[in-house]
C-alpha cells in the first residue's frame, strides 16, 4: 500500500471497512474488538496513528516495531482471538510520520475477542455475545457467503478417502514437523481444520463441503456435486477440437497433482537461476499458483465447470468466481480476499500455497520471464479469468525447420523425377499435350506447365512453331 493510498482512506473517514486509533505508544485496548468485527463483517483497514476525526498525528518511531509485533502475535493467540487469524500489518510513512496500517480479511467463519463475539455497523464495533438471533444470523451469512461450509449432515467418515487423509497427514508432516494435525484422528483432524461445523438454521451439525471435496470418495462427491469438474485441454493444432483432454473430478488433493502433470507434459521448462545461484522451475512456478487458483478460490456453488486450456501463445484458465470487484488485477490495485480459507489452509499446511496475495505476486514475478517479457492477465469477474502467454519451444521451433527443410527436399526429388518422365513422354511423342502429360503423371496442368518452364530454362527442351501445330523438341 502507497502513501496516497493510505491519504485516500484517511478522506474517506471512518466507516464500515475503515477505522482509526490512535496508538501512539501502545495498541489501544479496543483495536482487537475491532479485528473481531471487521472479520465477522466484510473485513477492513485499521490505521493506527490517526486519530478519530482523521488527524494524522503518527506513532512514535521507538515503538513501531512493537506495536507491529503485538498485534500479529496477538491475533494468532486463541485466548485473544479465536479462531486465530494472520494478520498483514504494514509500517507506511505518511507526511513524515509513521503509521501501522493493518488489513483484516473477512473470514468464512465466526471469532471471538476475549469471549467475545463483536459485529461491524457503520463506524462502530457492537457485542452482539448476547443477542441469539443476531449471532444465529451472523451463522447462516458464514454459511451462505462461503461455500465450503455447507454443511452435510448425513456424511459420515466412510464416505472420506482414508488414503487420501494419510497423504496428507504425511505431507503436513513433511513441511512442518511441528504440526499437531498429523497426530490426531481423523475426525479430530478434519474438526480441527474447521470441516466439522453445526448449521445454526437447522440445529444439525456434520461434515462440510470443503471436507468433501478435498477428501471426499469419487464417488460421493459425484453424488453430491455432479457438475463438479475442471477441463483441461490442449488446443494447438486441432483448435476445433484439442489435441489432448483431461476431465479431472476426483479430490482437490489429487486434481493438483493431475493438472501439474497435465501442465508438464504439453509445456516446456526453460532453465533458470534464481539469482544466479539457485535452479528454480519456471513453469512450476507459475502454474502451482494458477492451478491453486483454480481449485483453491473456485465458488463451489455454482455449476460452470473449471477450464485449462492451453493454446500455441498462451494459457487460459477460467472458474467460478465469487467476485470482490471487476476488471483486471495488477500487482498495484490488487487486494487479497479469502474465498474458501479453509480448503486454502490444507493447501498452506502441506506446502502447496502462501499466504494469502503471495500467488498474484509470483504470478507477475515469474511470467515476464517465463514468457520473454509477456505479461499475465487477471481478469476479476463472476467468472476468474487467467491468460499467460507463451514463447514457441525451441525444440518445436528446430523440428519444424527440420521438417520445412525435409519437405523442400522431397519436393525437389519428386520435380526432378516428373521431368525426367515429360521428358521421356516427349521422346516418344513430340506432339503430346500438356492435357495428356497431366493425365499420365496424375498432376494437374499447371504443375506440368511449371515443369515445362523449368525445362526450357534448363535447355533441355524446346517448343518449335505454335502452340497448336508445332511440336516438342528434346535438347541434348
């Protein structure tokens, strides 16, 4: 965020999405009531060093990294926020003077601040704790906006893909030997994980439709979602068909690993140092974060089906989208938006994502360089659009002259034996025609008239008298 963006949110004063504290030696009590709300609400900005009428009066210098500090560590602490949450806080200079700008993400699911649980209304933070409708309300809108928490009252964890599980708990594992999740039953894991949750409108609890979809049996998802399905394609030279398919319906674990290989096998992988020291996959690069984007923040809701298509110049993936805005997304006007955070965390947990908006960013890090100074396209919209561009293999580029080169030889050897046989069929017949010669070498006249050209150019053959009723001569 740029200092003139910050200057736009200070004009626009405190509202829903937008607070001020003041903070200027010490986070103000309230600033976590406030990260409460803004998370059971629509999310926001909170900037500290502002006062509440919108005066910039700054935070002490010697205290910047502390009150920075205390408020990531305080938001990942469960007796302070819970469900923890992480937090992007930012030390921007504004006229001179330092303020902490802390953006807070909607979440798909309900906190509590000390107990607490606190809604967003206008400029204020209410304690709605006691009010049942107003938090059984705030439930059902967790529910609607965020699709992967529907829940299923009748799954059971038979209808769960036991191998999967164990992949992953190997895979969490793996990246971070320090996780509990990998210890626990299976229930006790996916519950964890958020994948177990009560319907406040029906009074029913059960298993989730992220659970479903990242663990679920084929089968049972099939069931439950049969429009479920990403498409990938290879369109290069039968572009009114493809030239290779694959319709991926099986769990966002395994329709990664899929897709990946799916990328691998139609797309080149140029070498590349990272810094001139470390080989980092290009490809790899670019793609974990668009296939990510694809099952990670697709809206489950909705029946249009996931497309990878990739084309001689370019890649293009589209899915739905539950859209925060439109038009396209540049690394300067970007802001990140959860949309299904908790199928994102499995993904984090074994080391499949970021955080949050660290995919946009690789994307526009690595395409120019993938792509000789292409740019990548990010269309937001109720349909997620990716366009990356694409250089011709190299390889393909060398076969082909290969095969130009081929074809112009094997041209030439065919003329070559068709004027050796007009020149025979001349012999026996020096009033034969041009109509006749086709016929006998299965050419077409102007193929043999061509023939004739380069013949009489060659001194070979000659035409005495007209057209009509002069004859052939051959020259030796």
């Amino acid at each position: 965020m740029t200092e003139q963006d910050v200057i736009k949110l200070i004009q626009m004063g405190e509202c829903i999405n937008i607070e001020f504290k003041e903070s200027k030696k010490a986070v103000n009590k309230d600033v976590y009531q406030t990260i409460c709300a803004f998370l059971n609400r629509i999310g926001g900005h909170i900037l500290l060093g502002v006062k509440d009428n919108g005066k910039i009066v700054g935070i002490d210098p010697e205290f910047v990294i502390k009150i920075n500090k205390e408020i990531i560590t305080s938001a990942n602490n469960p007796q302070k926020i819970n469900p923890p949450v992480s937090l992007l806080a930012e030390d921007i200079i504004v006229e001179g003077k330092h303020l902490i700008i802390v953006t807070v993400p909607e979440s798909s699911q309900v906190h509590r601040c000390n107990g607490k649980i606190y809604d967003r209304n206008e400029d204020g933070d209410f304690d709605i704790t006691n009010h049942t409708d107003t938090v059984a309300m705030l439930y059902m809108r967790k529910q609607s906006s965020f699709s992967e928490n529907k829940v299923y009252p009748y799954l059971t964890l038979q209808d769960f893909n036991e191998k999967v599980i164990d992949k992953v708990k190997k895979m969490i594992k793996a990246w971070n030997s320090n996780s509990p999740l990998p210890e626990m039953d299976n229930f006790t894991m996916l519950k964890s994980l958020g994948f177990y949750q009560k319907d406040a409108n029906t009074g029913k609890e059960g298993f989730t439709l992220g659970a479903l979809l990242l663990f679920g049996m084929d089968e049972v998802i099939y069931s439950t979602l049969a429009y479920y399905k990403t498409d990938a394609i290879v369109r290069k030279e039968n572009i009114d068909r493809y030239d290779d398919r694959e319709i991926v319906n099986t769990n966002l674990i395994d329709s990664f690993e899929i897709l990946m290989q799916f990328i691998r096998k139609h797309l080149p992988d140029p070498f590349y140092l990272e810094d001139n020291v470390h080989r980092v996959s290009l490809r790899d690069k670019i793609f974990r974060e668009v296939i990510g984007n694809i099952l990670i923040h697709r809206e489950y809701s909705s029946p249009y089906p996931a497309r990878l298509v990739i084309e001689k110049e370019r890649v293009v993936t589209e899915n739905a989208n539950r859209a925060y805005g439109f038009g396209h997304i540049t690394p300067q006007n970007f802001t990140a938006f959860p949309k299904n955070p908790k199928i994102a965390r499995v993904f984090r947990e074994i080391g499949r994502a970021d955080e949050l908006g660290s995919g946009v960013r690789n994307i526009f890090k690595y395409t120019p360089i993938y792509s000789k100074g292409g740019q990548p396209q990010l269309i937001e919209g109720d349909i997620f659009k990716i366009i990356i561009p694409l250089v011709p293999n190299r390889t393909e580029k060398t076969t082909q002259k290969t095969v130009e080169k081929s074809s112009e030889k094997s041209s030439e050897k065919s003329s070559e034996k068709s004027s050796e046989k007009i020149i025979a069929y001349m012999k026996e017949n020096k009033n034969i025609t041009i109509s006749e010669l086709s016929q006998n070498l299965k050419i077409s006249t102007r193929a043999v008239e061509k023939q004739i050209a380069r013949l009489k150019k060659q001194g070979k053959i000659r035409r005495v008298g007209s057209d009509k009723g002069g004859y052939w001569e051959v020259l030796d």
